[in-house]
C-alpha cells in the first residue's frame, strides 16, 4: 500500500486546494492518505471532519493530530507522519507538501 503522509501547522488553505485534487487523483485502494496536524491554529481540524467524513470513515484519510504547543519542526513532524504510516500498513511511503 502506498501512504502519502501531509504535515500541517497553519497551512489549512493549502490543504483545502490540494487534499481534494489528491483523493480525486488517487482512487486506487491501495492508496491512502495521512494527514499529521501538528497543532495548526487555523480550524484544520473542522474543515477536515466537516468535509472529509466520508473519506475518513473509509480510511481513504487518516487524521492524527501532534498537540504539543510551540514552533513547526519539519524533521520531528515527517518522522512522526512516516512512523504513523508505517503503522497503518504502508509499503511505500510518499511525503506530500501541504502545499
């Protein structure tokens, strides 16, 4: 299974152009998505659940959330995405810029 693994922390604007273009792109069963939210400040968390449930229910995307406060560290946060995915059963695993 391939995992495309996003990290976010203030970049719900990105996500909300490319998360839909992604999952419409990719299809296939054996593709899936992760979304870490790494404690984003800007309602990624409601936009998600709002307008993903489907995809969520399906485990076509799966959402984890880091609620630590403080700054954005990228290499913490793509280990932790790549450590989830690995988790949930990737093969291959694909890091995908929120935006």
């Amino acid at each position: 299974m391939i995992v495309f693994a996003t990290t976010c922390k203030g970049r719900a604007q990105h996500i909300e152009k490319t998360l839909p273009k992604n999952l419409t792109d990719n299809p296939e069963e054996f593709c899936r998505f992760l979304l870490l939210n790494y404690n984003s400040p800007d309602g990624l968390l409601s936009y998600l659940v709002d307008n993903y449930k489907d995809a969520l229910k399906s485990g076509k995307l799966t959402l984890y959330s880091y609620p630590a406060d403080g700054p954005f560290h990228m290499a913490h946060a793509k280990n932790m995405a790549h450590r989830l995915g690995i988790l949930e059963g990737a093969d291959i695993l694909v890091t995908l810029d929120a935006d």
